[in-house]
C-alpha cells in the first residue's frame, strides 16, 4: 500500500521519494489519509525539509484530513531541526485547536526546538508546563532543558531543573551529565564541575570523553591548570579514556595561561606518547610558547610537525605559515589570561 511504501521511504531516508508518492495518490484516484500524510511529514523531518513539511500539514488542514498527535509531533520535530523555534512552539500550543493533547515526544520536539533557539527561559517553562497538562517529563525533556540553559549562561537554572529530574525519579545520563558541566564551565564553576563529575558514579552515569573535556575546560577557565593535567591524566589511568586533542588543547592553553609552560610542554609530550594528533591549535599555542621562551630546539619540532600537518601544503613558505599561526595563539594566550585574571579577581 501506499501508506506503506511512503513509510518505508521515511525509515530509508528517501524524502523526495515519500513526497513523490504523496503527489502520485490523486492520479490513482486515492485520497491521503492521516496515515499517510503523518509518514510523509516525517519522512521529511528526517530530510531536514521543514518547509514541505508544514505545507503537507497546512493542506491537511484545508481538507477533511484530522491531523493526529503523531503528525503534530512529526511537524514540531521538523521545525526542530529547521531551528524555527517560534514555529515550533505555536504548533504546540496550537494542538489543542484540533482537539489533540501534546504528549512527551510533542514537549520534547519543542524543547529541543527552544534549545537550538537560545531560548532557555522559554524551554523551562515548557518543561514546567509538563506536569500540569498530565505529561511527565523525561530524561530527553530535561537534557535539552539543561542544555538550553547551558546556551543561555544560566548554569544555576541547569542545576535546578537536575534537582527537579532527581526528584522526580527520572534517572540522569550521560548526557545530563556533560550538559550540567559544561553549564557549570560556562558560569566559571570548575569546583562544582569536578564534584559533578567525582559524583557521576553515584548517579550510575558512566563519565566519556566528552565529560571530560568539559570539565578540563572549567579548570581552564578557572585557572586551575593543576587540576587540568591531573584531570587528563586521572582519564587514561582511573577511567580507562583515551583523552582527544580537545581534551589535550584545554589542559595545555590551562596552564599556558597559568604560565605554567613547561607543564604544558610535559602534556604535549604525553600527547605524543599516547598517539593523540596534534591539530593547527595545538602546534600554533606551542610554537607561541616556544618563541616567547626561546625554546628554539622544541619550537624548530613543532615547525616540522606543522609541516606534516598540513601535509606540505605551505612547502617552502612553512615559517610564514608558522609565523601566522603564532601571531593566532599570542592573541588566543592574551585573551586565556585575561580570562585568568578575571577568574582570580
């Protein structure tokens, strides 16, 4: 059949295919039903084809075709994706015109939707919203709250809404997890980051790479570079990662703020060890380092390894490549200091 087929299309990831079935249903002289057109909405949800979406729903509403919450929620996610935030919420709020009552999947479309959005104030009360409409909230309803309120700088809030998700039974993941610090990197709270993070084994939540590099990051911007490096290496012998060249370049740029260059140098050198690839901002904060100290013997490596980097792409202008690249990470320790001073104010 062909409600069927155009569902197949959406699992398949065949949108202009879906679409093309839609369109085909008069010339056999078949009418779309709900059925259909929920699948085909959907199907171009996943295409990213937010637009055809919301013209198939607005045709469902110039005909006798009742839209259902599936379509509704498809549509909301649709918008999501589109990061049309206002659309999103008035479809929403719009359900209960057409006698449907939102359910999670419809929420958590539109929370998502408020997320990408930068609306963090409006996301939250979204997820207030929940209860009293009958509708508990789930771990991806307060995941998405708290990353809005990471987006927002409002890590106070993202601790509240983990306090509201706990005491409501709703047990955080991984993702809550690397949400609330990096929240808490962002509002300067590198104590409460790693307490966070010491704590996860507690919530049964496994720490990854991405925890990780999060927290680094809020001991870089709280000039705790001792707690960095402690923090990388504490990841390959205690918790059985393999740290990134993210996790690498927050641990070196924090103690290269702190002036602390040779512990940094110490880290590049476990970077290598550890087969890690450095990347343009690694070699180029090094190379800044190198000069400023007069490191010539390690700054003359670090020009090799940018050769190699960029795959002789530069050839025989690799020093002015380098010198470009120093001129990029003065500016970027300038500002890291500036941030350090900030922190210790």
């Amino acid at each position: 059949s062909y409600n069927a087929t155009i569902s197949a299309c959406e699992k398949g990831h065949q949108w202009s295919m879906a679409v093309d079935l839609l369109h085909d249903l008069p010339r056999q002289s078949l009418k779309a039903n709900a059925i259909t057109c929920s699948a085909a909405i959907s199907a171009l949800e996943k295409g990213h084809q937010w637009p055809m979406a919301l013209a198939i729903f607005q045709s469902m509403e110039h005909s006798t075709v009742q839209p259902t919450v599936i379509t509704c929620s498809a549509l909301i996610s649709a918008c999501e994706k589109g990061h049309e935030w206002s659309l999103a919420l008035s479809l929403l709020t719009d359900m209960p015109r057409h006698t449907l009552l939102p359910n999670a999947i419809s929420f958590n479309a539109a929370i998502s939707a408020l997320e990408k959005g930068n609306r963090w104030q409006g996301a939250l009360d979204l997820l207030r919203d929940m209860p009293h409409v009958a509708v508990q909230p789930t771990a991806i309803s307060y995941n998405a709250t708290i990353s809005a309120c990471e987006k927002g700088n409002q890590w106070q809030q993202a601790v509240a809404v983990l306090g509201d998700m706990e005491a409501r039974g709703v047990a955080p993941t991984v993702v809550t997890c690397n949400a609330l610090i990096s929240a808490l990197e962002k509002g300067f709270q590198w104590q409460l980051a790693i307490s966070f993070l010491d704590a996860m084994p507690v919530r049964k939540c496994v720490p990854n790479v991405v925890t990780v590099n999060a927290t680094i990051s809020a001991c870089e911007k709280g000039s705790q570079w001792t707690a960095a490096s402690s923090l990388l290496d504490a990841a390959r012998t205690q918790m059985g990662l393999r740290p990134n060249v993210t996790g690498y370049n927050a641990a070196m740029l924090s103690c290269l703020t702190s002036s602390a260059w040779a512990v940094a140098l110490e880290v590049f050198a476990d970077m290598r060890y550890c087969s890690t690839f450095p990347d343009i901002v690694t070699l180029s904060m090094l190379l800044a380092t190198c000069e400023q100290h007069h490191l010539l013997g390690s700054e003359l490596q670090l020009t090799k390894d940018v050769g190699r980097l960029l795959g002789g792409y530069f050839g025989a202008n690799s020093a002015h490549a380098a010198a470009r690249m120093r001129g990029a990470a003065e500016g970027r320790l300038a500002i890291g200091t500036g941030i350090a001073s900030h922190s210790a104010d």
